[in-house]
C-alpha cells in the first residue's frame, strides 16, 4: 500500500495535499455546472487574436494581457493547437491562489477549524472566480492570494511563502497591471502593520520587495516594447476609444451643443457611443484627442460630499455577493473571539475597501469583474489577523463553526438557485427580432469563409452577438477564422493583422470603403445606419440594399448614388 511508505502518508497527512483535494473537489463542481463561457468577452477576443483569427499567426498582442503569457503558451499551443491553453492557465491560476488561500487557513487553525474556513472560501468566494474564468478576475484573485502569502512570509521569516506570494502577484500583473496596483495598497498595509508590532523588517524581505519592484518594471517594460512599431497607433487608440466607448463621465447635451458651436458634428458623438470608430479620416487619432478635449470641458465634476452615500451604496449592493458576507463574518469573528485586540482590523479593512471604490466612482466603472477582486483582497486582510488562540480553546468555537458553516451553505443555496432561474429565464425568455440564432450565425460565418475576399462589417452589438454564439473555453479559434469579418469599433481594431487582411482586399478606410464592391454589412439591430454619417463627411447618399438574409440576420450593400458629390471633408 502507497500508505504505508512514509512520504507518501506524509503527503497524505500534509495540509498543502488538503488544500489541494479540497479545490479539485470545488474546481470539479463549479466546472461542471458552470456555461463553459468566459465571462467577458474581452477573453474571448484575446485568446483569438492569440491563436491568428485575424491573419493567421501566432499574436501576443493582446494589449489588456501582458505579451509575456503569449510568450509562454506559445510551446502549448504549438504541441496541442485545438486546446484552449489561453483558459486552461486562467484555471490553473485561480485554482493555484485558492489552494494557497485553503493552505493558508489550514495551516494556521489546523484542520478543524481551517476546514470549516477553508469551505467558507471555497463556498462564498470561489464562485466567483471558478465558474467564469476571466483575466482581470485572475488578476484579482492571483494577487489577494500572492500578498497574504508574502504578508505571512514577512511576518513569520518564511522564505517559501515569499517566493510564492511575488510569483502569484506577478501572475495578478501579467493578467491585469491595474488589478495588481489596486491590490498594492493592501499589501503595504500589512507590511506596515507588522512592522509597527515587530519595530523591525526582516531582510528577506527587502530583497523580495526589491525582486518584486525590478520584475515590475521589467514586464511592464518588455510589454510597453511589444506595442512600437507597428503596433504602436493600435495601442495608442485604445485610451480614446475607451474615453467614448465606455466613459458616462461627461454631459453629452452640452457636449454636442459645444461641437455644433464650432462647426463639428454632434452626430459624431451617437456613432462613438455606439462603437463606429473605423474611419481613419473622421475619427482619426488627431480628431478624438481634440474630440476629447473638448468633452472634458463638459465633464462632470465629482461631488465630494456624495461621496460617502455613494460608497454605502455600492457597499450595500455588495451584500448580495457572498464574498462579502465571508468578509463580514471573518470580521465578526475577529471582533468577539480577539479580547478586542484586533478590532480596528475590520475599520481598516472598510478604508482599503474605499479605496479602489472610490477610484472605481470617479471614472464610472463600477463593475462585477473588478468588485470580485477588491473583495478578495479585503478578505485576506482580515484573514491574516486571525490566529490560532483566536479561535481555538474558546467557548464560543462551536457557535463560530456552526455559523461559518451555516453562511458556507447558504451561500451555495443562493448560488445553485440564482443559476436555475437565470438558465430558466434565458430559456424563456424571448429573443429580439433581430437577434441571430446560432444556426444563423454559423451559417453567416460559412457564408464568409466561401467567399474570402470579400469584407463583411459588423456593428458593435452584432459583433458581440456575434462572438457570445462561438464564446467557449475550451475551443480555440481556428487561425484565420476570421481574417474578413470586422467590427466598426472594438478594441481589436487597427491590429496590424487586421490591417494587413483589410488591405489584401482593397480596403484601406473599413467605414469608409463600406460603398466598395466586395464590403458588405451585417444589419445594425439598433437601425443605425451609416448613411446620415456619410451625407455630413463625405458628402455621398446612401442607398441600401438587402442581398440576402440567414434567419434574422440581413447582409446589407451599401452603395453611393451617382450623382452626388463624393469630395471629402477631410
């Protein structure tokens, strides 16, 4: 028996074996009844510009990811190209930070107590990251995980717990730097802290922040490199495209008012909202940064007084998260089982909570994929604050695990019954008129292939309906795929793949070509046409016909009527 050889019955009995049972156990559960979908479709997106949907080369130009996780699933897609690779390590980092979470607790309560804990994380936190995997949500959770680990390092002189608390808070940085910068405030708070108990740092330490601080500046640094060059106006197009495409921070009336002051359009500011950012003549980098200019006169200035009822707001709707409630009863515990040694933890916790949501408030992105992180690293605050005498050897143990339990279960009840009404009323619920099905979809995608050197434009909503149909974890988008089917606007656009398959079929200017014999349109749902945008800048009428359907998607022709002017304004 493998039992009976004493390393093995060693590992058996070790609580880094435990943790790791335990998360295949949730991993396995959460897999099985999740969508197989990544919860943004930005992923979805770069993991096909990864694989060369567009051009059909291996592309690590994912601007949101750092190039160096291109760099290093190129040997896996290359031995086993079909295989998501891009998703499998998303998984394997979340799964990686809740095994270190679950040793962690393990480690320092024991098993009795740390596997009641263990199963409120895996319970009420993980949810969240493990039934839809997405990158800044690996960010969040990879760098929560990676300062605890550092934190309990520092504290305690364990050299193996920094090592793999600065690998895990790199991964947070490699998949979204600005995730890991929000999680940086946590992390000098607990070095304070201990600190201020230890009045000394140890220094093994200090030579892992500076490990930390020079890997920072290199990846950053190697990444900036990937973005000159060719590829530096697709990089520098994405803050401008952000501004307007997902901004709510300025009034759009008086912002309009201002353009029609001055001769411009406020037509303009409709087909920005509505992601038509494809002309390199009306919106070229030059005319959005003076477009932004101008809209920042208009911008709302934050009301500071408001401040503290807006951030009890977004507190409150945090409570439907059972993150949050994992938070508060860590914080509970803290507060009755600690003699009130630690009862300041939790008011601390609540300012480094402020703090990403107030940056979060003041430029209006509020959203979940963020949120999940921020509570992630409020929870590894407290948690390092919580010790062994804290808990064990108290009367008041049992209530405590009996609680932990009850919130544990609940939190999955609420979880298992949320799925069921929302896969019901996605079931029920019935589709816009012109909304494609997936028959639809793949048969416009085949239509596509069968005639590749035409262009086929899509609105950014169709874009979008058109990307949730192939949305899948486990697939990877064949290279190629979709070397002539674009968007009017997302953040893949100017990529220089794309460029060059525009290009190879005679299309310079995507918005502007729309009127060439070979540029077709997918119908706009929202009836937006491209033919009052063209009348105001290019001084052409519009007249479209339908070619033909697949289901409710219409393929539309564009085309300019003879006897207009077709001069330019720009």
């Amino acid at each position: 028996m493998l039992k009976d050889i004493p390393a093995i019955n060693k590992l058996c009995r070790s609580s880094l074996f435990f943790a790791v049972c335990l998360n295949i156990f949730a991993f396995a559960i959460f897999f099985a009844i999740g969508d197989g979908k990544f919860s943004s479709l930005d992923d979805f997106f770069m993991s096909a510009v990864l694989t060369g949907a567009y051009g059909g080369e291996y592309d690590v130009h994912m601007y949101f990811v750092n190039v160096v996780y291109g760099y290093f699933l190129r040997p896996f897609y290359a031995v086993l190209p079909s295989v998501s690779w891009y998703s499998v390590f998303q998984y394997f980092t979340v799964f990686a930070s809740f095994t270190a979470l679950c040793y962690v607790v393990l480690e320092r309560f024991g098993k009795r107590t740390g596997s009641v804990l263990a199963f409120l994380l895996l319970a009420c936190v993980s949810p969240d990251f493990y039934l839809h995997v997405a990158f800044t949500q690996c960010a969040g959770i990879a760098t929560a995980a990676g300062i605890l680990l550092f934190a309990i390092g520092n504290a305690e002189k364990k050299r193996n717990h920094l090592i793999c608390g600065i690998v895990l808070m790199l991964a947070g940085f490699v998949f979204r730097k600005e995730m890991f910068l929000l999680g940086m405030p946590t992390l000098a708070a607990l070095l304070f802290f201990t600190f201020i108990r230890l009045k000394t740092i140890w220094k093994s330490s200090l030579i892992a922040l500076v490990v930390l601080a020079s890997a920072y500046v290199a990846l950053g640094k190697f990444d900036s490199e990937h973005y000159k060059g060719d590829y530096e106006f697709y990089a520098a197009y994405q803050g401008p495209r952000a501004y307007f495409g997902d901004g709510a921070f300025y009034d759009d009336k008086s912002f309009e008012a201002e353009l029609d002051e001055r001769g411009l359009n406020s037509l303009d500011l409709t087909y920005l909202q509505a992601w038509y950012f494809y002309d390199k003549n009306v919106f070229s980098l030059d005319s959005m940064r003076h477009l932004i200019e101008i809209a920042d006169r208009h911008r709302y200035e934050p009301n500071y007084a408001k401040f503290p009822a807006a951030l009890v707001l977004v507190f409150s709707d945090s409570l439907m998260r059972g993150s949050t409630w994992c938070w508060a009863l860590l914080c509970l515990a803290l507060i009755f089982f600690s003699n009130k040694r630690n009862w300041w933890v939790p008011w601390v916790s609540i300012g480094l909570v402020a703090i990403p949501y107030t940056y979060l408030l003041l430029v209006s992105r509020v959203v979940d994929h963020v949120e999940v992180g921020v509570w992630a690293l409020a929870i590894v605050f407290v948690l390092f604050f919580m010790e062994k005498d804290d808990i064990l050897d108290k009367k008041q143990t049992k209530l405590f695990l009996k609680t932990a339990t009850i919130v544990g279960i609940s939190s999955l009840i609420i979880l298992g019954v949320n799925i069921y009404f929302d896969r019901m009323a996605t079931a029920t619920k019935a589709a816009r008129p012109t909304s494609g099905t997936q028959e639809d979809w793949l048969a416009f995608s085949s239509y596509a292939k069968e005639h590749p050197d035409d262009v086929f434009l899509l609105p950014f909503e169709r874009y979008k309906e058109f990307s949730k149909k192939f949305n899948n974890v486990f697939i990877t988008v064949e290279p190629g795929s979709w070397n002539n089917i674009h968007s009017t606007g997302y953040w893949n656009m100017y990529l220089p793949a794309i460029e060059r398959e525009l290009e190879k079929r005679g299309v310079t200017n995507l918005i502007k070509d729309v009127t060439k014999d070979n540029v077709y349109m997918i119908s706009e749902a929202t009836a937006l046409s491209l033919a009052p945008f063209y009348k105001i800048h290019y001084h052409t009428r519009l007249k479209t016909d339908t070619l033909m359907s697949f289901g409710n998607i219409k393929l539309l022709k564009y085309r300019a009527l003879e006897n207009e002017d077709e001069q330019t304004q720009h």
